[in-house]
C-alpha cells in the first residue's frame, strides 16, 4: 500500500508561508486587490503635482565695504568675524566667504525648508546686533536676500573675431531690450564686456602744485554727478519737475568741474587730469560717469 506525501502546509511552512498560502485560495485576495487599486487611483488624484516644484531655500549675501582695505585685511577684519558671527545662528547650513580690494562678501545658505522671511529677520538681527565687532572705517553691511528662482534658465553668448567687447556688450544691450518683451521673462541681465565710461587719470606733479588732493577729486565728483529733485513747477496746467545738479554726460564736463581754489583762482579737474572715453577701467583712474 503506497503511502501518501504528508501536506507541507501543516509543519514544514513558516509564518509567512502560511499566510500566503491562506490568500492563494482565500475569497478575500481580489477585495484587497480591489481596494488596493481603489485607494492608488484615489491617491493619485488627490496629490498635488508640479511640473517645477517650487523648493525653498533661504539664502542670502552679506556685502560689506571698507574703503581703501587690502583682500587680506577683508578677510581678517571682516569676512572671518562675520563667519563667526553667523555659525551660531539657528538654521544656518553654510557660510562662504569671499575678499577682494576694499569689499567682503559672506553668502548665508539656511536649511531647506525654513520660512524665507524668518530666515531674513533672524539674519538681519544677528547682523545688526553685532555689528559693533567690525572694525572702524566699515559701511553699514547690505544684507541682499538671494532666491533659487534667481538663477538663470537660458544664457545667450555673443562672441566675434572682429569686435572688441565694448561693441559686443552694445549689441547685448540691443538683444535685452527685446528679450525683455518676451512674456514670462522675469529678470534678465548683462555679464561681462566693457562698459562705455570717462576715465579721469590723475597728475601727482600738477595736484602738488595746486595742492589739490584725491579726497577732494573724489569729493566733488560724487556730489557733482547727482541729479536731486528740488520741487515742481505749475505753468498752465503743466506739472514739470525742477532737479538740482546734473548727471556728467561728457568728458568736457568732467574736466570744466572745479575740484579746488588756489590765489582765489578756481583749479578746474583739466588742470590735474587728463580725461578721456574709455571702454577699460584702469587702477589709477576715477570713474566718473
């Protein structure tokens, strides 16, 4: 008499084999499959879906000036300090430094996540709060919030054999005007090239004799190139506004500015300097427009 094979499922399955052998004949396997569809095709309505999901990270730069430093001393007396500064700060992930001639720079990235116009209040308040640690001589720091949407999409290059970059950065200026038009557009800037300008290169032996100085120069060139409104003027049912000063527009207005006296003569700039357009920013020269 042959004997039978004992059933497996009663003594050599496990746990988990019991259970799916349960469902393998079980009535209830197509109302879990059923329910189980039901509730993904309802999850898949009721989720919110973008195509470019907005993600929020809080970022942005500390610019702080100190006229006339080197990047090393930057970097010591600012840069380093205002790192430190921040480290404490609740939520902040990375502090990144950066020093050059006379200017620092410290970009602040928060967690992701955090509300934006918190991060910026904390931020602003920690910075104010110590702003006693940075040395003498130092700009009140501008705090400039930095936004991923900031960063640019599309970036057209303009390259020649034959035009300088002054040109080509006209021809940029040309091409933006119309990108600016496009709907959608949000921001949109140049980078790079020359800009048109007045170089004003001084003459130390000309400025020792009519003991002129550079704060001087500087002087009356920022308070010369300013146009301020002073007030209106009504003139038959006109409304025109009356400024005060003016914007230098030439070189020759440049050189005509009196930047001295000397025997109740006036020294004019063209006395101490040669001024010229220039495309090219020169270390020993002053921007003047």
């Amino acid at each position: 008499m042959a004997r039978k094979n004992p059933d497996p499922t009663a003594s050599e399955l496990n746990i988990a084999g019991r259970i799916a052998h349960y469902f393998v004949d079980s009535k209830l396997t197509i109302l879990v499959i059923v329910v189980a569809l039901l509730a993904g095709g309802m999850a898949i309505l009721s989720t919110p879906r973008e195509e470019n999901p907005r993600i929020v990270v809080p970022a942005a730069n500390i610019i702080v000036s100190k006229p006339g430093a080197s990047p090393e001393e930057v970097q010591q007396l600012i840069v380093k300090p205002l790192e430190a500064i921040l480290q404490g700060l609740k939520g902040v992930e990375h502090t990144y430094g950066m020093a050059m001639d006379s200017m620092g720079v410290v970009s602040v990235q928060f967690a992701v996540g955090q509300n934006m116009e918190d991060s910026l209040v904390k931020l602003y308040d920690r910075i104010m709060s110590n702003i006693d640690r940075l040395p003498p001589g130092t700009r009140q720091p501008l705090i400039k919030p930095v936004d991923v949407d900031d960063v640019p999409i599309l970036t057209v290059t303009l390259s020649s054999g034959t035009l300088d970059d002054r040109r080509l950065r006209a021809i940029a200026n040309d091409a933006l005007e119309h990108l600016r038009r496009v709907e959608g557009v949000s921001v949109s800037f140049i980078h790079g090239g020359r800009t048109r300008q007045i170089s004003v290169q001084l003459d130390l032996d000309r400025m020792r004799q009519y003991s002129v100085t550079l704060l001087d120069i500087r002087r009356v060139l920022e308070a010369t190139n300013v146009d301020i409104p002073s007030g209106t003027l009504v003139n038959r049912n006109t409304v025109s506004t009356v400024s005060a000063g003016g914007m230098l527009r030439s070189a020759a207005d440049v050189g005509n500015l009196v930047v001295a006296l000397q025997a109740h003569r006036p020294v004019y700039l063209k006395n101490v300097a040669t001024k010229h357009w220039s495309p090219a920013t020169c270390a020993r020269c002053l921007t003047a427009a």
